[in-house]
C-alpha cells in the first residue's frame, strides 16, 4: 500500500475541516489491518476528540468510495500526541533543537536505532547530534522516527502512560 498517496488523496478533505494529515501508518495485521491516520491543526489550538470524530467520518466515507485497501480495516484518527511521530523532513525542520528517536530502514555504522538532537534540515537531509557527534541522513533512510517528550519541561515528576495528551478516534471498515 502507498500511504504516501493515501495521505495526499485525505489532505484536501482534512484541510476544509482547517485539519492537517501529518502522515499515515498501516499495520497489517491478521485479517484485519489498521489504518493509522495522524492529524493536526494549524497554529496553537489542540487536536480535539470532535476533530478525530469529524475527520474519521471524511475519511471513512472518501475510503468507502475509493476503496483502495482490500480486506477488513480498522481506520484509527489520532492527534500527534506529545511523543510525535515525524513523517517528513519538513516536519523534523518544524522541531530543530528537539530530541528525536529514529529507527533506520538499514543499519548504519552498525545502528539502526538513533537518538539524539535535530541540528539542521536542508531539504531532504537531517542532521542530529548522536552521542556528542554529528550524524548526517536522508529522510528516505529513515524508517520511522519520534519525538522524545521532555517529561520535566511538561511538569511531570514520573513518567505518564503511554499515548497521554493524544487524542484518537478508532472506526472499523469492513470490505
């Protein structure tokens, strides 16, 4: 499956809702996949419930006409959360000086999982500081990548459950 072209066939839906699809995931799964659709809004107001609701309802119904997973799917519309994953370059410029995780499609220097601080984006290049040193790639290296919360900057003493401050809405499909 193409989430790439999944993602720009949604966003003129999301984007008369005043919503943004940051990127999509699918999970297969056994018998039944599931569709992970990540949204945002512009500016500085939170991704709401009503907004999950609302844009599942789009989505749902453009997936229903276009049809293009086979089988039974779960879509599930979710709000970035404070552990937000980045799907672009663009994305990781928006966090420069942040911690980020990032999981490699292939090992480099023998790594395939790295941490460290977003320094600079220069089109599809990232460059992090990893381990005190700087660490060049390319966004279609990268198989998946995460914000890393700052837990005390957030007020919190412990670490809180996982999935805290996002907001999600879960639809199943059958086809």
């Amino acid at each position: 499956m193409d989430v790439q072209a999944l993602a720009q066939r949604v966003a003129p839906a999301l984007d008369e809702l005043g919503l943004e699809c940051l990127g999509i995931e699918w999970v297969p799964g056994r018998g039944e996949g599931l569709l992970r659709l990540y949204i945002d809004r512009e500016g500085e107001q939170p991704v709401t419930v009503d907004d999950c609701e609302a844009a599942s309802r789009e989505v749902s119904a453009l997936l229903d006409v276009d049809d293009p997973i086979a089988g039974h799917y779960v879509l599930e519309v979710s709000s970035p959360g404070i552990d937000r994953p980045l799907f672009n370059a663009g994305q990781f410029a928006r966090f420069i000086g942040e911690e980020a995780k990032v999981t490699l499609k292939l090992p480099r220097d023998g790594r395939r999982r790295l941490r460290g601080c977003i320094v600079e984006v220069e089109g599809e290049r990232i460059r992090m500081e990893v381990d005190g040193a700087a660490f060049d790639l390319r966004h279609d290296e990268i198989e998946s990548a995460r914000l890393v919360p700052d837990w005390e900057s957030l007020g919190y003493t412990s670490r809180p459950k996982p999935g805290k401050g996002a907001s999600k809405n879960t639809h199943k499909h059958k086809h």
